[in-house]
C-alpha cells in the first residue's frame, strides 16, 4: 500500500509539471526555456520510477 502511495505522488508530480509546462508556454510563448526544464524534470521522475519498479 505504501509503494502505491509513492507511485501516486509521483504521477501528481509529473501531471502537475506538465500542466506547468503548459501554462507556461500559453501564457507566455518565448519562455520556451522553462517549459523544457519542467518536461527534463518529468523525463528524470519517468526514469526513476522505472528503474524502482
């Protein structure tokens, strides 16, 4: 039950960071910057549930 609360912070982290990464991109479109650093941060949470899985 623990593991699966863990699994599921996670995947709130990766949605929230996506629809940061949205926001960002709508609401100002040249801080292209940001929105590539929130989507290296998903990639980098991706991996790592991966590799614990």
């Amino acid at each position: 039950m623990a593991g699966n609360l863990k699994d599921r912070e996670a995947y709130e982290r990766l949605n929230y960071l996506y629809q940061a990464a949205h926001c960002v991109l709508s609401n100002n479109p040249e801080n292209a910057e940001l929105a590539r650093f929130y989507c290296f941060t998903q990639k980098t949470i991706t991996r790592r549930l991966v590799l614990r899985q």
